[in-house]
C-alpha cells in the first residue's frame, strides 16, 4: 500500500525536511514560461485571448529562446504579473530600469 506523503515527510529529519522545502521553492521560483501559465490556472487559449493573439503565437512562444523584451512584457502582464530586469553579480543584484517604459515607448 502506498504511503501518503505527509507520513513520509514526517519520517524525514528536520535537515531533510528543510532541504527538500529549500529545493521545493527554488523549483517554483525558476519555471519556463509554459509552466509559469499553467500555474496561474491560464490556457493558451486564454492567454491568446487577452492579448488578442491566435493560440498557436502562445505555442509557438512558449518554445522560444530567444525574444524581445517587450513581447517577455506583454506575455507576463497578461498572466498579471510585471516583468522586472535583474543582473544579479557576485556581490549583489541591480535592476535594470531602462526598460521601466517599454510599452509606452513608441517606435518610429
């Protein structure tokens, strides 16, 4: 019979215990785009929805690499969310905020 997992954990050292929570969070702070919708409970076809696109442009930018910013932007505030640049460097982090106005810029 399989056990349920709150018995297990409770099997688990403190250590372990705070190891595997530690490992948890990380895994929930870091996701791919995809994943990042799903949790936020949004089809692709809702998020084409909102911002007005066919579902396949959410698929097909789900897999990218490589993308503007601005689309990143757009693509991240339709799930409700902002998008913040951020390098992180050996002796702390700075947030980048020459991209604060991207979407009111205008391009011409």
């Amino acid at each position: 019979m399989a056990n349920k997992f709150s018995e297990l954990r409770s099997r688990m050292s403190p250590q372990a215990q705070a190891q595997a929570a530690d490992k948890a969070m990380r895994m929930l702070a870091e996701m791919p785009l995809n994943e990042l919708r799903q949790a936020r409970g949004l089809s692709q076809k809702m998020l084409a929805d909102i911002l007005h696109v066919q579902q396949p442009s959410i698929a097909k930018m789900e897999k990218r690499t490589d993308m503007y910013l601005s689309t990143l932007r757009s693509h991240i505030e339709a799930m409700g969310g902002q998008l913040e640049v951020v390098a992180r460097f050996p002796d702390g982090a700075v947030k980048i905020s020459n991209f604060g106005d991207l979407g009111s810029a205008s391009m011409g």
